[in-house]
C-alpha cells in the first residue's frame, strides 16, 4: 500500500473515532500539550524589548515545531495508531457539541447561559451584551471558521505530511489562539504564530468554503450562492482566511453574519436564529461525510 492510501485509510479512522469518542481527557490530549509549551514559552519571554520578544517568539515557535514533529515522527506507521493519535488532533466532534450546547440554551430560552456557552466554548469577543440573534451568528461563525482549524487544516497536512506535519499544523494553530493578538503583550511576542498560521491556512480556509458550498448544495440547494458569497465577502475580514467558510455559510444559509466594528458577510434575508444554527450544524455534518467519502475513495484506488 502506497504512502497516499496509508495516509488515506489513517484518516478515515481518525474521523471515525473522532466522531465516535471525541476528545481523550486533557491530561492525555497533545493539544493541551501544545498549549502548555506555548504559556511556558509566555513565562520565560524577554518583558521589554520588543526586539528580544520578536525573536523570542520566533525561536520558541521554531522549537516547538522542531520537538513536536520530531517525537510525532517517531511513531510507527502502524494503521491503528497512526489513526487513533491523529483523531487526537481533529475536534469535529468537539465543535458541533459546543455549537449544539449554544443552540439548545437559545431553545430554552436561556440566552445568558447561550451567552456563557459561546464565550467559553467558541468566542474570545465579549458575549455580555449579544442579543440572541449575535449570539446565533456568533456559533454559526465559529463553527464555519473552525471547521477549517479543527478538520479541515489538520486532515490536510497529515495527508501531505503525517503526524509530523499534523502536529506542527496544530502547534501553529495553537501559538496563534494564544499569541496571535495585536495588543501590547503578544504584538512581537505572537507576530510569527500569526503570520505562520496564516500561511498554513490559506488553502484550507479556501477548500473549507468549497466544502460547504457542496454540502450547502446538498441540503438547500444554496451551493452556487454560498461560492459566490464567498468570493466576494471573504476580503471584509481583518484575517485573509477566517472571512473564506463564515462568508460562504452565510451565502449557505441565506443570511448577514455581523461582527460589531469588525465585518459583515452576506447579504441574505433571513435573520439568523436558532433553528439557523441547526441547519448550520446540518452543513457541517455533511461537509465532514464528504470528506470521509473522498478518503474512501482515494484509499480504495490507490489499494487496487
């Protein structure tokens, strides 16, 4: 069996326990890990010279990505642990059940607990004011977004590079989250997680999109929208990938999705809500079935 169908068959069982088991607990999980040498990388920094922070954060960065693909590297090609450590790096599972928690607080009507949910779940923008439609937008934003970060993006490097390439994926990905803020604190610190994860997205945030507008397509016949909404709204955010899968979800679902001084996507007529975020959810779903089938489909010409 060749390298691409190995690689191909792996992944298939990654999706599969990812979406049958979810995340292992934290103190096993190698995103927690990564997160952990990235606060330890905070603690040690340079506290003044913008200069010494820059190359700090490159040099901490560089480390990471060398230990972290290194030890992935050491793994054997084994088909059952190469799968079950890389559905370590997936969260589908993991998005659509905090997505699915905000909705059902929306559908009892709690919106301070939808509120709590989505800030501590998906959003890092403050939630105490977002009336229920934001909140909505909100959930559906994020789970366009990281549908590209969390399975999308790392499905595609362990297809081009293994668990190395996987794992150094998800160490970008995580620098990012924590470092990549322009702000006083992270502005040299986080400027080369930010500009690395922003290389490593460009082609999935685009492949992303696609995927939706073809599970768009499948469940309301909105794919040809959802690809031009795309194409022409994913410019208006201030990250030159994020504005790719929330602009096509919008067109997807025939909405605005609105971020306050920050962006609008869409110009649809529905207002989003939550019977939205479960037709949302319905997109990703199918999105993540046509991955599986294009797996099984590269996994089974490349075996014959």
């Amino acid at each position: 069996m060749g390298t691409f169908a190995h690689r191909s068959r792996a992944l298939l069982l990654a999706l599969a326990a990812d979406a049958l088991l979810g995340d292992p607990p934290n103190r096993w999980h190698p995103v927690v890990a990564l997160g952990s040498w990235m606060r330890l990388g905070e603690r040690w920094a340079p506290e003044r010279s913008p200069v010494a922070r820059l190359a700090w954060g490159v040099g901490w960065l560089v480390g990471g990505l060398a230990l972290s693909g290194g030890l992935a590297g050491l793994l054997p090609r084994w088909l059952l642990l190469q799968g079950l450590t890389a559905s370590t790096l997936l969260a589908y599972r993991g998005l659509d059940r905090a997505v699915g928690e905000v909705q059902a607080a929306l559908e009892a009507g709690d919106l301070p607990e939808a509120r709590r949910l989505l800030s501590w779940h998906l959003v890092s923008r403050p939630t105490a004011d977002l009336s229920a439609d934001e909140v909505a937008a909100a959930a559906i934003e994020s789970l366009a977004e990281n549908l590209s970060d969390s399975l999308v993006a790392p499905a595609l490097a362990y297809l081009l590079g293994g668990l190395p390439a996987m794992v150094a994926y998800r160490l970008a990905n995580t620098a990012d989250a924590m470092w990549g803020y322009h702000n006083e604190r992270y502005e040299y610190l986080g400027k080369a997680a930010a500009r690395l994860d922003d290389l490593l997205n460009l082609a999935p945030a685009r492949l992303t999109a696609l995927l939706i507008a073809l599970a768009a397509q499948v469940v309301n016949g909105r794919g040809g929208e959802s690809w031009r909404v795309a194409r022409r709204d994913a410019g208006r955010t201030a990250s030159p990938n994020a504005g790719w899968p929330m602009a096509a979800i919008a067109g997807a679902l025939d909405t605005i999705l609105t971020k306050r001084g920050h962006y609008t996507l869409g110009q649809g007529r529905r207002e989003p809500d939550v019977a939205m975020i479960r037709e949302a959810r319905r997109i990703a779903r199918v999105s993540w079935m046509v991955i599986g089938g294009a797996l099984a489909l590269a996994a089974s010409r490349k075996a014959n």
